[in-house]
C-alpha cells in the first residue's frame, strides 16, 4: 500500500477583488452558521484571506467600500439562492452586470 502525503495547498495569484470578494462570503457565512466545527474552519481561512487583504486595504481605503459592496450583493444573493435553489449566485451576479 502507497501512503501519499497531503500536498500543500494551492498558492495561485487572484485579484484583489476576488480577494474582497472570498473574504465578505466568508463573513456571511461565519455569521450564519450553527455547527462550531464548521464555524472554526471558516474562521481560520477568513483570517488567512483577511491577513493577506488588511495591508492593502489599510493603504487603500476605497477597498473597504468595495468589499462591503461586495458583501451586501453577496447577502443578497446567498438569501436569494435559499429561496430559490435553482439559481445559484454567480447566475445573480452575472444577470445584474449583464
């Protein structure tokens, strides 16, 4: 039998805004669930995105209007894909920019 180690996690470039963006889901998400469990793993990546994005954000306030822009839409859309499962998020996005 092979044992395989677990690689490292996938270090790839994004844009700040789909930065902003993971991050303000995050926030909602974190807020909204039940189980510790699933709220400590949310937790410890928003603190990994939110270290990456705080200096940039600090030097750069408009970014903090954008990402709570971006989480206003998200709110929006995540309440709206409970309502309606058979429409996802990026499905609402990309009907609003369009």
């Amino acid at each position: 039998m092979s044992h395989r180690s677990i690689p490292a996690p996938p270090s790839v470039q994004i844009s700040w805004g789909e930065l902003l963006d993971k991050i303000a889901i995050l926030e909602i998400k974190a807020q909204r669930l039940n189980s510790q469990a699933a709220t400590e793993k949310i937790s410890r990546e928003l603190a990994v995105l939110s270290s990456t994005a705080n200096d940039i954000i600090s030097q750069q306030p408009y970014l903090l209007v954008l990402k709570q822009q971006l989480k206003s839409v998200n709110e929006g859309s995540l309440g709206y894909r409970r309502q309606n499962t058979g429409q996802g998020g990026s499905e609402i996005l990309r009907s609003t920019i369009h």
